[in-house]
C-alpha cells in the first residue's frame, strides 16, 4: 500500500525505530485508534513538533497524560471526532472509492461466507490476514 517502514510493537521499541526512522524529526500525524493508554505515549512521543494527534480510540479509564511536554511544548494539535462528522467522512470516502480515487484491494486478504465465520475468526485472531471480509447470503466472490 505504499508504506515504507513496518513495525511489530511486540518485537521492538516504536518510539526508538520511529525516531531513527525520521532522523529523530518525528511523525506528522499520528492516529491513535485502540484506546490502549501505552500508545497515547508512545503517540505523542514520537510526533514532531507542531504535528498532529487524531485521537479516535476510546479508553476504558482515564489516560494520564504529559500535557506539557506532549502537547504545549510541541505546539501539537488534537483533535477527536465529532459524531455527526463521521457520518460526512463516510459519504465522502465511499464517494472516493466509487470514483476509484483509491484501490484498497490490497487490504482485503480473505473473503469468507457467513457460515464459514469461525474459520475467518480464527485466522484474523492468528495475526497472519488484512482485511477480512465476510458475505452474508452469498458465497464471496473469487479474490
């Protein structure tokens, strides 16, 4: 998909690869996505200063944060969703893939039916698939 750096989390240290990775410049953008308070860290410490921080995962507690370091003295800009927002980016994005603006074919690794769902469940669980998609009512077309 045109990516250039890949990163287990569980093999190696983010932030360090991140930083050499950039010439200790750091991230633009970062998007945090799962909630899990360690990658608000990890996040905010690699973004550059003046990067941005989209914060859509949601926590189960309370996330402590560095507001100083991470945010003031970066000058980083956050920002959330806004609920009635995200119905907007939905229009928009399947506006962009009708167009076929972008090929996410690459994305989807498997395709499964409905009643072969425990086979999909344990290769996604596996760590070793994209996109899993699954068709209901129908048999998936060939990939």
């Amino acid at each position: 998909m045109g990516g250039d750096v890949l990163i287990n989390g569980s093999q190696e240290n983010v932030v360090k690869r991140i930083m050499d990775s950039t010439d200790g410049r750091g991230v633009d953008v970062f998007f945090e996505m799962s909630g899990a308070p360690p990658s608000f860290e990890e996040g905010f410490k690699v973004l550059r200063p003046g990067g941005t921080a989209i914060l859509f995962g949601l926590p189960a507690k309370n996330v402590e944060m560095d507001v100083a370091n991470w945010i003031v003295f970066k000058d980083a800009h956050i920002r959330g969703v806004f609920g009635r927002r995200l119905w907007n980016t939905w229009y928009k994005t399947a506006e962009v893939l009708k167009a076929g603006e972008v090929d996410l074919s690459k994305v989807i690794t498997h395709r499964f039916a409905l009643e072969e769902f425990a086979e999909a469940f344990t290769l996604m669980k596996s760590g070793h698939s994209g996109k899993i998609v699954m068709y209901p009512n129908r048999k998936p077309p060939s990939s």
